[in-house]
C-alpha cells in the first residue's frame, strides 16, 4: 500500500498527492489510504472496530480493491462493484476466523479515473469533493443518519460536527454478506473530472473538525502544489484539535489554478450557524468550529466508538422518500435562484393575489385567482390539497406561500387529466407539487405550450404519462424534482429548453396500468426534438437509461450532469 507519511505523483501534467496522519488523540491509525495516478486509481479507508481490528479491516479492504480494479478487464462501474463487494467478504471471513476481529468493518471512497470520467464507489462517511471555478462540490452521500440530516438541510453544518453521534454510521464494508447490486451497499456515481478541476477525497477526520468552507479555501490556497495542500489541511485539522485519524487525497488538472472564491461552496451551504471562514489567504490555524474540545469527549474511544449504528431501519422507513432524492439535492440544488426565463416587457403590474387564506378578500380556487390575473400579478396559494386543473395567463406567477405544501390532484375518475396548462408566455410555476395516484392518474403534469416558461422548485410524482411536456421556446425547468413517475419525467418536444439542477429518480419497475406485469421503467427525457436544449448540473437516480432514444444521451446529459446507475435489481 502507498501508505506513506506523504506521497506525491504526477501524469500528464496531473498532480495527485496523499497524506495520513495519526491525530492528535489517538494512538494508532486505522486510516489507509491507495493512489495510483498512472492507473488513475485513489482510494481512502477508515477502519472500523477499534485498535488492531479496524486497521486490519482497512488494509484488507485497499489490498483487495487495488487488485481487482488495477486489473482493466471490464468497465470501470463493474469493476468498482465488484472490488468493494470483494473487500467485504473478505473482511467478513477474516473476522470469522479470529474472534479477534469479530465486528471489524470499514468505510471508504473508491475513484476511478480514466478518459476523463470520474467513477466513484462509496459507502460509510469518508468523502469526495470536487473543486472548480463553481467553488467546492460535494459528490458523495454520507451514510450516516447526522450526515443525511445535514445533507437535507435539516441541521447545520456546524450542528452536524457537534453532534455526538457524528461517526455511526447505517453502510459499510465488512459487517455483514452484501451483494454488488444490492440497493443499500455501494453508492455509484459516474461524473467528470475536466482538467481546470480537482478532486479531493479524505476521512471523516478532516471534515469533523474543518467545515467545507475551510477545505476549499485551504486547498485553493496551495493550488499547482497537492503535497502542500495536503499537509496544510491534516495541519488545521490538528491544530483545531485532530480527535481523530486524517486522512487526504488530493488529484489537481493541469490547468487547476487557486480562484478568488476560495470562500464558496456549490450549492450555498444553509446559512445558519455556519462555522466561519476566513478570506483566501489567511492562516488557516484561525479558524476553530464551536464545539467539544478534545479534552471534553476526545478522549481515545476506540472501545466504545461504535461507527455502526443499528437504528437504522426506523430511521431509513421514516425517510426513505427523502434519503436519495434528499440527499443529492441537498448536495446539488441551490437555495434562493432567480427565474433565469422571466419577460420583463410582461411585467406591467405588481399585485399580490391569495387563494385560500380566510380572509374575504382572498380566492377559493386558483383557478378563479388566475381568471382575473394580469400581466405581473403573483398569484399566491395556501397550503392544502386542490383538485383543480389550472391555466397559466401571460407574465403571471403562480407560486405557493410554502414551497411543497400545495398539492395538486386530479378528481377521481377523471381523465387525460393536466395539472397546469402553462399556455401563457413569460408565466412562472414555482414551489407546487403535482401528485397523481393510480385511483387518480393524470396526462400530464405540466404542458408548457408557450414561450419563456419558467418551473421552479415543483414536484412531479406518481401515476402520469409525462411530467412535464415541453412545447414552448426558451423554457425553464429548474430545482424542480421528478419522483418515482410512471412515465416520462420530461418530453422535450421544441427547441431551446434549459433545465438546471434538476433530480429525477426513477420509478424502477411499475405495475402497468390497469394490472398485469411490472413493466420496466421509463427514461427521465425523451427527445422527441429538443434540438438547442441544455442540461446543467441535473441528478438522475437509478434509471437504466436516461434519455430517448438512447443514441441522444451524449448529446444531451454531458459532463455537467450526475448519473447514479441503475442495479441488476431495478
């Protein structure tokens, strides 16, 4: 294992260096880490199960990952499964054979680069990060019920590194048989690595004592140099308190260079009690989160730090809508953007219309509201349930008082119905939700028949044909989520449309309408023209194939876009 005090290696003007560090708490390191830029292979492992288990666990994980993948027999995606699922068994015979080790385990980031595509296998808490003129990206999912929180935005950042339970973990790599394809073992992330970028991966080392904020602007700071990057980030980390192992990888393109926004995270981070960042440039050492000091709860804990936590299954059935569509759009969906398609010839009034607040001034139904709407009007609506099909005018808004809170529904027993009939140019939809079920299926989410239409922040799911049907030039479908469709998330059938950090997840496989056998999932996109349209930094969940027809896809879904594969199971 290239598990040296540093490392440093360099191919084709790509620099790629790795560290790890003892911590200033504990006594051994149970951390390993693997790089291989010649075969574009890098790896970081964080043993679990405390003194010589978790090490032995992490060093049988890297050896055995290293010879399988190192090994280009297949794709890399099946390679990388077929690595992990490798170290687990391994881990998990080992562990049976020496009571030892019995319950060693280990966390890790696999990534596998070649032709410029980055895939990524991972499971537990350890991360990967990718750094470009955006700012810093956060790629992976943590595993861990603190992490998913923090990544739906439900508690800070700084909350998250307070927490106590912080490192248990519900994945991870030896505990128990896995399967290459099983839903909850690997995450698998296929995305690209340009060369003005860089990637970094570390232990949760790093990241339970430097928010995201402080990684990014260190790491900036020693652009064109990863082995001082590196040593600078295991340094703060220390100085602030190294409660545990540290472990970083860092791979840079040739043409990564430092930026002025050494401060920024992509999406925005929540904004409440963010642990403070400090302009580039600066000494790191500054900066110190809020929070237990080591002397306080940092003790050595290898006995009684159980990473793996066993309350996972109520945690996952009180959540399981939110934890992948949540998760990566917490990861990839900012807060607060502006309609980017809006006419501002069409912006000729300012009045705010209500449907269903009490008071008498305010409108029963949206439909009533926007009958009488102008150019320019925003038409607000409560919270609640509306079985209502709606037309949009020219240049109205029609949002809701709380984004995902209104709902619209089909009557029982109707049929083609459509939610929204977007038919008027420069209208905006934002922050509905649009639910079919099988006793109310619909046609339609939203048909877009008219130019610089904008949907922002709208949820599509359930039992429709089509999510959102594109008809009109120069659409915007942002922020929006389709989830678990039946049919199509959206028909691009005109020119010109833009969507942007979008999640699609699919339905897998669906019972057809009316009965009989499951049918296999329909694609995010179909194309039926869509020449001109442009796809940024959308997510699309476990689809066998994400655009129709097939041969568009690399047209269309480039390397400003996530794909998390579909398995064997789906």
């Amino acid at each position: 294992m290239k598990n040296e005090a540093t490392g440093l290696l360099r191919r084709d003007g790509w620099r790629a260096a790795a560290a790890t560090d003892c911590g200033r708490v504990r006594d051994h390191n149970e951390d390993v880490y693997y790089v291989d830029a010649k075969a574009g292979i890098f790896l970081v492992v964080d043993g679990v199960g405390g003194h010589a288990a978790g090490e032995v666990a992490a060093g049988i994980a890297a050896d055995r990952i290293r010879r399988r993948v190192e090994r280009q027999d297949a794709p890399a995606h099946v390679r990388v499964r077929e690595a992990i699922t490798l170290a687990n068994r391994e881990i998990l015979l080992k562990a049976q054979t020496d009571s030892k080790l019995s319950g060693m385990a280990c966390v890790l980031t696999l990534a596998v680069f070649e032709d410029g595509e980055l895939t990524v296998g991972h499971v537990g808490d350890s991360r990967l990060y990718r750094l470009d003129a955006l700012g810093i990206t956060k790629i992976t999912h943590d595993h861990s019920p603190i992490g998913q929180l923090e990544d739906l935005r439900e508690i800070s950042e700084t909350e998250a590194m307070r927490d106590e339970r912080r490192n248990e973990v519900y994945r991870d790599v030896g505990s128990e048989p896995r399967e290459p394809d099983s839903d909850e073992f690997i995450e698998l992330i296929r995305t690209r690595l340009d060369e003005d970028a860089a990637m970094l991966i570390c232990s949760d080392g790093l990241t339970d004592m430097l928010s995201v904020l402080e990684v990014n602007r260190i790491a900036r700071l020693h652009a064109g140099s990863p082995e001082r990057a590196v040593a600078a980030l295991i340094d703060a980390a220390n100085q602030i308190g190294g409660k545990d192992n540290v472990t970083v990888v860092i791979v840079e393109g040739p043409q990564y260079r430092g930026v002025p926004d050494g401060g920024r995270a992509y999406p925005p981070l929540s904004s409440e009690s963010q642990v403070p960042t400090l302009p580039l440039g600066e000494p790191a050492t500054t900066v110190v989160p809020a929070g237990p000091s080591p002397s306080e709860g940092g003790e050595q804990a290898d006995a009684s730090r159980s990473r793996l936590w066993h309350g996972v299954d109520t945690f996952l059935r009180s959540r399981a809508v939110a934890l992948v569509a949540g998760v990566v759009l917490g990861m990839l969906v900012p807060v607060g953007l502006a309609p980017v398609s809006e006419n501002p010839a069409a912006r000729l009034s300012e009045r705010l219309i209500a449907v269903g607040r009490t008071d008498h001034e305010a409108f029963p139904t949206i439909a009533a509201a926007l009958a009488g709407a102008q150019p320019g009007d925003v038409v607000e609506v409560e919270p609640g349930e509306y079985a209502e099909s709606v037309t949009m005018p020219p240049g109205v808004e029609l949002r809701a008082s709380k984004p995902g809170s209104v709902v619209l529904v089909a009557p029982i027993g109707a049929h083609n119905w459509t939610a929204i009939d977007a038919s008027g140019p420069g209208s905006t939809v934002r922050g509905l939700r649009i639910s079919a079920t099988d006793a109310a299926p619909m046609s339609s989410g939203i048909v877009v028949g008219a130019n610089d239409v904008t949907v922002d922040d709208v949820t599509v799911e359930g039992v429709m044909d089509v999510g959102i049907d594109v008809r009109g030039l120069a659409a915007m479908v942002m922020a929006s989520r389709f989830d678990r469709l039946t049919g199509i998330g959206i028909r691009l059938g005109d020119e010109g449309a833009s969507l942007r950090q979008n999640i699609f997840r699919s339905g897998g496989l669906e019972k057809a309408r009316g009965g009989g056998a499951d049918q296999p999932a329909h694609p995010a996109i179909q194309a039926v023209n869509g020449v001109g349209a442009s796809f940024e930094s959308n997510v699309f969940l476990h689809f066998t194939h994400v655009v129709e027809p097939e041969g568009r896809a690399d047209e269309l879904i480039g390397r400003d876009n996530f794909v998390i594969l579909a398995t064997a199971k789906r």
